[in-house]
C-alpha cells in the first residue's frame, strides 16, 4: 500500500529525513517511535503534503500511484489520513458542515453521488458512536472550546466519517488521559480492516497496548535504525533510548 525508498526532506534549508526506507502492506498496523526531534511528525508532514517542507531525495507509492506528485487535497481523497498531534479549532465552522464538504468531495473525487442532507446525517450518528462523541459537539463549531481529549476523539469520528484506507496517527495519545486513551483506541480498532492500514507515531508503549501493532520502527537523527515486532516497543518501554543510542556507537 505505501512504499517508501531512500526519503530525504527539509524545512527551511535543514534536512531533517535522511534516508527513510518503509514499506507498510494492507491490513498492517506499524508503530514509528523514536526521541523528540528524531524526525516523526516531518514523516508524516511530508506524506499528507505539508508544503513548508521540500523532498529533495527519494520515492513514495501510495496504492500504486508517486504520491509525491499529488497535492495535499489529492492524497486525502485517494485514502491517506493523518490525526494531529495538536488539532486546530476553525471558529465559524460547524462540524456538521466540515465534515459534509469532506465526505462528498471524496466521493465526487471517486465517481460517487453526493450525500443527501438526510444521508449524511444517518451516516454521522452512525459514526460519532464509534468514538462516543456527544450530540452537542458534534453540532458546534471543528474543535472550537473542545478538551484536548474531544479533539482527539473528534480526529477520530472525522477519521470514521472519510474511511481512510492508510491512516497516521501522529501522537495521538499526547495529553489524553486514560479514558479518553481507551475511547481513541477503541475507535481506531473498530475501524481496522484487512484492506486498511494504520501507522502509529509514539513515544510510549502504553498507546500499543491498546493499538496492537504488527511491527515497530524506531526513527532517530531521520533514519529509521531498528526495526522489529512488538516486543521493541516493551524494550524501549524498559531501557529507553539510550539503549539504541549505545547500539549505534553513540554512547
């Protein structure tokens, strides 16, 4: 589904990717984690389409098509999905006239008719219940007065409501406490499907005991070093990164 060979990216001049290889198939969970300033959330910057950064080296292959030849909108309607480490609030704007604009120009984008007003709204009833989002946020303005666990739940319903077939979650347990972790996690497993994809960006092993993840990378200094199954992350759990650090002679 994504295939990525020998990714180089910058911003402002400094190059903060330096080789990324990764290949992440259909129905596959990864978790990315690494120290801050490793390179992380550039990743997935660059991926959805964020132009402050510039590619200077390297391929993407979203589904068989260069991903990097496609605008930001493009990619999202193509399947690609990233949740905020910070989701933005967009005041004057009603969810509920977001999320409708979103859908409908995926589906125009896919050949598909429009939603009517009445489609739409079955559709996110059924959908906001996956994430237990209340009726009242729903009906109010993206983000605007929500916790930093409603916006995280909300990514999650928007995420529901576009059907993504890869999405990137980039530290989505950031601030959430336990609870509204739980909740998070639960939506994102009822979503999975062996024809979607998840990537996981973290720095703690307790978001991957609730999204179980098929294989762990660690990213570091823009490279991705070490590469293995879930156990990685309960090592990291345990030694943290200096242990890689040692491995790599840095220590």
């Amino acid at each position: 589904m994504l295939e990525i060979k020998d990714l180089h990216a910058s911003i402002n001049g400094k190059e903060i990717l330096k080789g990324i290889h990764l290949s992440v198939k259909a129905g596959e969970v990864h978790a990315i984690m690494g120290p801050n300033g490793s390179g992380k959330s550039t990743l997935s910057n660059v991926l959805v389409g964020h132009p402050a950064y510039e590619v200077t080296k390297g391929s993407v292959t979203f589904d068989g098509k260069d991903l990097l030849a496609m605008e930001a909108a493009e990619r999202s309607h193509a399947g690609l999905f990233l949740s905020f480490q910070y989701p933005v609030e967009i005041p004057g704007v009603s969810m509920v006239n977001f999320m409708r604009a979103a859908v409908n120009e995926k589906r125009k984008y896919l050949g598909e008719p429009a939603l009517t007003a009445s489609e739409f709204l079955k559709l996110m009833r059924q959908k906001r219940g996956i994430v237990e989002l209340d009726s009242k946020l729903a009906n109010r303005s993206v983000n605007e007065g929500f916790s930093g666990g409603e916006k995280k739940r909300n990514e999650i319903f928007q995420m529901a409501m576009l059907e993504p077939k890869l999405s990137i979650l980039d530290e989505t347990d950031s601030g959430l406490d336990i609870d509204a972790l739980r909740i998070v996690a639960e939506g994102v497993n009822k979503l999975k499907t062996p024809e979607t994809s998840c990537i996981v960006i973290t720095h703690y092993q307790r978001l991957l005991d609730y999204i179980k993840p098929d294989i762990v990378h660690v990213l570091y200094k823009g490279r991705i070093v070490k590469t293995a199954g879930p156990e990685l992350a309960l090592e990291l759990e345990e030694k943290g990164y200096d242990w890689i650090k040692k491995e790599l002679g840095e220590l």
